[in-house]
C-alpha cells in the first residue's frame, strides 16, 4: 500500500507541474521576437604610417574625422561627450634619443594635413614612421593617409595586425628596390615572418623571423631574396605581437606603395583601372598547394566582358603569376576574379613613372574616405567606381581644411549602372586651392560599391598619364553589436 501511496505522490506532483506549464505557455504559437541589434559608436582607432619613401623628401600626413548622427547618439549612451583627440607620435627605426612632443588634433569634420613627426635630431628625410591614435568623436569616420607635399595621399595607414599580404612587381620587371617597413607601436616585441612568392615559387631566403622591439619599425630589403623575380607577394604572419607593414618598389623609372591586399578569397573585387588600363597587369598568389582555375570579368562603362577567354587560366600554387589585360581598351573598369581555391591580387595601372597599384577591397559600407587628395593646377582628381552586382548609387562630397571651405552643394549624385564601372571627376572645394578629402556615402538600398581614387596629371582629365591610385577604404562611425537573446545557448558551451 504504501508503494501504492508514493506513486500517488509522484503523479500528483508531476501533474501539478503540466497544469502550471500549460496556464503559463502562449496560447497560440507566435514567431519569436528577434532583439533589435545595439549600435556602439567607434570611440578608438589606431594606425600606422610607414616613413617616407627612399629619396621623396619629408613625409605627410593627411586625415579626417567623420561623426554621424548615429555614432553621435551611441557615444552619448555610452557617456562620451566632446571631440576626443588624435595624437600623432613618432616611431624612429632605433631605441634612445628623445622624441620629440606628439602633435594633437581635435577638429571634427575638417581635413589636417601635418609634417611627419621626426626623431629629435633627425632631418625629414629618415626612417622614422608615424604612429596615430585617435579616440573619442576624433576616431569616428576616421581616415589617414601618408601624403605628398601637395596633400595627395600615396599610401592608407594600416592598423596594425598579426596577417598581411601585398602583391606587385619583381625584381627582375622593373622594381630592383623593393623595401619592407615592420612597425611595432605596441608595448611588447613582435616577431614577423616573412614568406616570399615569385613566379619560380616560394622562396626561402628569408627564412628567419624579424623582431620588431616595442615602438620602434624596422627596414627590410627584399628584391637580394627575389633577383630575377616577374611577380611578387609577401605575406606578413607574425607569431607574437602584432605590426603594421608596408611595401615600397622603385627602379629607374620611378616607384610606388603597395596597398595591403584583401585577405585571400575565391572572390575578389579590384577597382581603380583608367583609361590606360590597355597595357596594365594582374598579378595573382596562389598561397596553397592546388594550382588555381582563374576566371577573370572586367567591368568597363559599356558593360562586362570576359578576360582571357571562356576556358579558365591556370595560377600555380605557392607562387605569383602575372598576366597582361591589353583586352581592356583604353576604358575605365574594375575587376572581378573567381577562383576555385583562394587567392590575392592586385593591378600595376600604368601611369608617371612606375605607374600605380590597386587591389582587392571589401565594398563599402557606411561611407568611404580617402582624406589626402590635391587641389594642385594641372592635376585631376576622380573616382573610379564599379557596380558588379546591383546597380549602386551613391552621394560624392568634398571637405575642405579648415578655412579653406566647403563644397556647399550637399554633394554630387552618382549612379552605377549594375554590371558596370564609371569614372567620375570630383572637384575641389569652391575658392580654395588646399587640399580636400572625398566622401563617398552608398545611398540606402544600393548595390554592393567598390571605389578607389585616382589622380591624373596633364590634359585630358582623368584620361591623362595616372599620378596616383588608392582604393578607398570604408570610414566606419558605428559597429553592429550582436544581439543577445534569453537563451541557455548564450552560456552553455
């Protein structure tokens, strides 16, 4: 009986527990309420400007700060008021000395244009680079850029990282000088190892790994471990601490930056070829151990049109290969590449000397900032802008250093057609002479926009002989927090 008596029990409870779980539960089925995602504004950003070229005289540096509204209100929940600062501070290739005081800027929505910070002691013209730390409202829509004396930006200040890739010519295809700056603006030694890929394979040469000590860039010469060499790709790994690097190829026609490259993919956007794009050349790494069946589609004014043929090329694996793209015509475009394994590239755009590079970029979102372009008589600046998906409209802006004005025309408006690249002129702020920084803001809706800035020299507008190109990279005010949810998946492992 008192078996029977406890199984009572037990089902009296367990009924009491349905009873509860079934007043309590919904009714009728609802869809699940998805939390709306938190917006946290960008309060603090960091980069790297490599030291000036080998005999270009004293560097510069251009940047801007662009709040948003958003951004605006995201600070203010967060509690931070005012505009914040950047500090630029210089980075000397060697430890000791006195630095000199770091140089501060404040002004939102303005473009400042500064001499390089230089080691106490030094002239301009060393291997010092340039460390930029901004915080506040001052690191909102923030882009900086390593410029000429006329203000054009040449190279992006990278953030410093642990993975980086750049893509160009050989040491043997005109680039007999080919240097690499390690820059550490942490507080601990870093460790970077340097793997090279040539059109003959990897190469070990530069087989041991480079101690960058805290605060201090380092100088590598590469083109000794690549003589000989039609094509080249480094990758930058470093196995503790992180470094900002840059790449810099000259021979006797001149020389050029080479932009970090977008991480390898088996989909890649490349814009920023002119109207000289008949004569440029793609370079392409193939960092794993299967070759790569390369597709390649061009996207000019007139429409897209295959490269190479219908039949896929072949890329060797662990090495950069080269191919020539004179099926272009003299036509604006941008480049789509698709591969069955991942890859990098980049495009030499003939132009002034050496020419220029481009390569991969991510589209952009929120809006895009190049912060160093000239105001100078007998340069043209412009965009070229590639749509390969759906057609992209964006909003092209000027801003103007202080007191040098503002465009006042909210803008120019913009439309990609999809499937299509175009080229457009942008003019400098009304009345002044100084230089300006472009803003390139996606209207909402639009296709994916791939941009990169480019500046020509003479007659004949963005026609003319190619001075500079930069792929503009996105200026972010806000970041996406992920939403959190009431959920045991939240905690449990």
């Amino acid at each position: 009986m008192r078996r029977f008596g406890l199984l009572g029990a037990v089902l009296l409870v367990l009924a009491v527990v349905y009873a509860v779980a079934w007043h309590t539960q919904s009714r009728a089925p609802q869809a699940a309420v998805q939390p709306t995602p938190q917006m946290a504004a960008v309060t603090s950003v960091t980069r790297s400007c490599p030291p000036p070229a080998p005999n270009s005289g004293a560097a510069h540096i251009a940047m801007i700060a662009l709040p948003s509204p958003p951004a605006a209100t995201a600070a203010a929940k967060a509690g931070f008021v005012g505009n914040g600062s950047a500090t630029l501070s210089v980075v000397p290739a060697t430890s000791g000395g006195s630095a000199p005081q770091p140089v501060t800027v404040s002004e939102v929505n303005t473009l400042t244009t500064v001499a390089a910070p230089t080691a106490a002691g030094k002239s301009a013209q060393t291997s010092s680079g340039t460390a930029v730390a901004a915080t506040g409202q001052m690191a909102e829509g923030f882009e900086a850029e390593q410029a000429d004396a006329s203000g054009m930006g040449l190279v992006s200040c990278t953030h410093p990282s642990s993975d980086m890739w750049f893509v160009g010519n050989g040491a043997g295809t005109g680039a007999s000088s080919i240097t690499l700056y390690l820059m550490n603006t942490g507080d601990l030694a870093a460790s970077a190892n340097v793997s090279l890929y040539t059109d003959a394979g990897l190469q070990t040469g530069l087989s041991t790994a480079i101690t960058v000590a805290p605060h201090q860039v380092v100088t590598q010469r590469i083109a000794p471990f690549v003589q000989g060499s039609a094509a080249l790709a480094l990758h930058v790994m470093t196995s503790s601490g992180q470094v900002a690097a840059s790449v810099w190829e000259s021979g006797n026609s001149g020389g050029a930056w080479l932009p970090q490259a977008a991480a390898p993919a088996t989909s890649l956007v490349i814009p920023g070829l002119t109207v000289a794009s008949s004569s440029a050349r793609l370079f392409v790494t193939v960092p794993g151990a299967t070759d790569a069946k390369l597709k390649v589609v061009a996207f000019t004014a007139q429409g897209k049109f295959t490269q190479f043929g219908a039949t896929p090329v072949d890329a060797p694996s662990a090495a950069t290969s080269s191919f020539a793209l004179n099926s272009l015509g003299a036509s604006a475009a941008g480049l789509q590449l698709t591969s069955n394994v991942p890859i990098i590239a980049a495009v030499l755009v003939p132009g002034q000397g050496m020419g220029s590079f481009t390569t991969a970029v991510p589209p952009i979102t929120e809006q895009g900032v190049v912060a160093g372009n000239p105001a100078t008589r007998g340069l043209t600046v412009g965009l070229v802008l590639t749509a390969p998906a759906g057609a992209a409209k964006a909003t092209v802006s000027v801003v103007g250093a202080a007191g040098s004005g503002q465009s006042g025309q909210g803008g120019q408006q913009v439309t990609v057609q999809a499937g299509h690249t175009s080229a457009v002129t942008v003019p400098r702020p009304q009345n002044s002479r100084d230089p300006f920084a472009i803003v390139i803001t996606p209207a909402a809706g639009s296709g994916p926009l791939y941009a990169a800035r480019v500046v020509t020299s003479g007659t004949g507008g963005l026609s003319a002989p190619v001075t500079s190109v930069l792929p503009v990279p996105t200026a972010l005010t806000v970041i996406s927090l992920p939403p959190v949810q009431n959920a045991y998946a939240a905690v449990l492992p």
